[in-house]
C-alpha cells in the first residue's frame, strides 16, 4: 500500500486547478474531489482527505464557497 498524500499537498494541487480554471469553469467540491482522487490514486487519495483539503483552502481563506444555482469552489474576489 503506498503512502496517503498530506492534506497540504492535495489542497495546493486542488488551489492550482481552481485557478487554472478560474474565470472559465466554475468547480464544485465533487468535481475537486475526483480530480484530486484521479490525480493521485484512489488508493492514495481519499474523499474524506480531499474534504479536509477544501476546508483548509476555506478556513485559510484561500478559496470561497460560491452559490450560482449550485456550490462551487472559487477563489476569492479581488479587492
């Protein structure tokens, strides 16, 4: 069994997706989740860890919960 990947890692390669993505798709946490899961391996990569990962990137204030007829991870608004 190989080793999980740290919540750190999965929440920066989650942030780069958002923000590759930024202004052209919008991402829910399921499309997050299955990215981050198909990145790294499912054997490597949980949904839980990958849940923990958006509430890191949330709480850090790195990225927001937007609401557009659904919930989408986004990066903030610039100031």
């Amino acid at each position: 069994m190989s080793q999980e990947v740290g919540v750190e890692e999965v929440a920066e390669a989650m942030f780069d997706l958002v923000k590759q993505t930024h202004g052209k798709k919008n991402l829910k946490p399921m499309d997050l989740i299955k990215a981050m899961i198909q990145k790294f391996g499912d054997d490597r990569c949980s949904k839980p860890l990958c849940k923990k990962a958006i509430r890191e990137l949330i709480d850090g204030g790195r990225c927001i919960y937007s609401y557009i007829g659904g919930s989408y991870v986004t990066l903030p608004p610039e100031e």
